[in-house]
C-alpha cells in the first residue's frame, strides 16, 4: 500500500535525497523545517536539485528553513 503525501511529504525526492533525510531522522516538513537551508545542504545524498522540491513542498504548509540564529 503507498503512503500518501500527507504521511510522507518527500516522495518526489531522489532516493539518495530520501536516505539522507531517513537517516537524519526527519519524516516530516515540520522537523525539515527546524533545519538551515545550509544544513539540509550538508545532508549526505542531498543535492541542489532537491532543494527547490523542499521549498515548494514546504511553501505549500507555510514552511520555511530555520534562519541562522
């Protein structure tokens, strides 16, 4: 049975991408949110591809990455 968007919002992301935020243990847009731009960056399997895919999904909720504090 998939899983639908709502329970996992990263779907459109690579398979290296979705490994990486597995392994970060982050599941939703909410934890991803608490993150830096930079630090979703430095994420092993990310690239710059994904980072335009998490900003729309995470627009869509309101979201945005943390600001550097």
């Amino acid at each position: 049975m998939k899983e639908s968007k709502e329970a996992y919002p990263f779907g459109k992301l690579g398979n290296p991408a979705q490994r990486a935020l597995a392994n970060a243990g982050i599941e939703t847009l909410g934890q991803l949110s608490k993150l830096t731009q930079a630090g979703f960056l430095k994420l092993h399997g990310v690239g710059k591809a994904s980072l335009p895919i998490v900003k729309a999904a995470m627009a869509e909720k309101g979201l945005a990455f943390a600001i550097k504090g």
